[in-house]
C-alpha cells in the first residue's frame, strides 16, 4: 500500500482528511472499522460500532478494543499537535465500567507537546442508540515525536 504521507503538507502537518488516509491504512484499523471523526489542535476522535464481534462473552466491548482506540486516539491527538510523525512510547488506562452501546468513542487532546513528547488523555465513553453517552474508561499516554516538524523546529533527539 502506498504511504499516505509521501505527499503530506511539507511543513509537517495533518489535515482531517490526510489523517482518515493515515488510518485506512493501518490494516487493523480497516479490520475493526474505526473512522476518525474529528482531528486537528491538538486533538482527536475515533469512533466504533461496537459489532457483535468485537464484544467478550459477557456482552460488552473487549478491554483490548477500548485499549487500541485508546492508543490510536491519543496518537492522532499528538500527531494533530506535533506533525505526523510521533509513535506510542506508552500508555495506562483505566476501566471505569463496562463499554455498553452502539459506538465506542475515543476523544483525545493533548495535555503538553514538547520537542521529544507529547503526553495526552483519553476519555473513552459509549454512546447508545439515543446519544445517551458513559464514561467507561479513561487513558493517558506518552508520545514520542520521531521525526523532526521543520515549522516547529521539533526533532526526536
């Protein structure tokens, strides 16, 4: 698959648009069907249906799902800051209850961007069939910044 960024923005940035390319491509992304619905200041939203299988046997969403759209929202927030060129150095994330509904939300925002890292949070809720939205879970992560944004003079050293 060619690599969306090949021809993004020389200056570093992400657009929504670019961003939604960066995410088709991730393979386990297309699997699952997350679709990035906001991007940009800083900040990110990944969104879930929450299928039938994507659920564990008591009914409700796998902890690993909330965990990957933890990890891909808080680095999409991060890229919306520093460029897109940051991976997950890494997270925690704690359940506050069980991910019942029809979408699993992951909104994410950067806390503080510097030259090397990003650190973000994460709230994770699900929203049901009525727009009736719980908090299920909340993450905070550690980004690394991996290539150097020539407008902000940011590098990875």
């Amino acid at each position: 698959m060619d690599d969306p960024l090949d021809s993004h923005d020389p200056r570093g940035s992400l657009d929504l648009a670019l961003a939604r390319k960066v995410l088709a491509a991730q393979p386990l992304s297309v699997l699952l069907g997350a679709r990035l619905t906001a991007f940009g200041d800083g900040a990110a939203t990944l969104e879930l249906d929450l299928r039938d299988d994507l659920l564990q046997q008591h009914g409700f969403a796998h902890g690993g799902l909330l965990g990957y759209a933890a990890d891909n929202a808080l680095s999409f927030a991060a890229g919306a800051a520093v460029g897109p060129g940051v991976m997950t150095a890494g997270f925690t994330i704690d359940f506050l209850r069980p991910a019942k509904g029809a979408t699993l939300r992951a909104d994410a925002r950067v806390i503080r961007a510097g030259r090397t890292r990003a650190v973000c949070r994460c709230d994770l809720t699900t929203v049901d069939v009525d727009g009736t939205q719980t908090l299920c879970a909340v993450a905070q992560g550690t980004i690394a910044v991996t290539e150097p944004t020539p407008d902000t003079g940011r590098d990875a050293s």
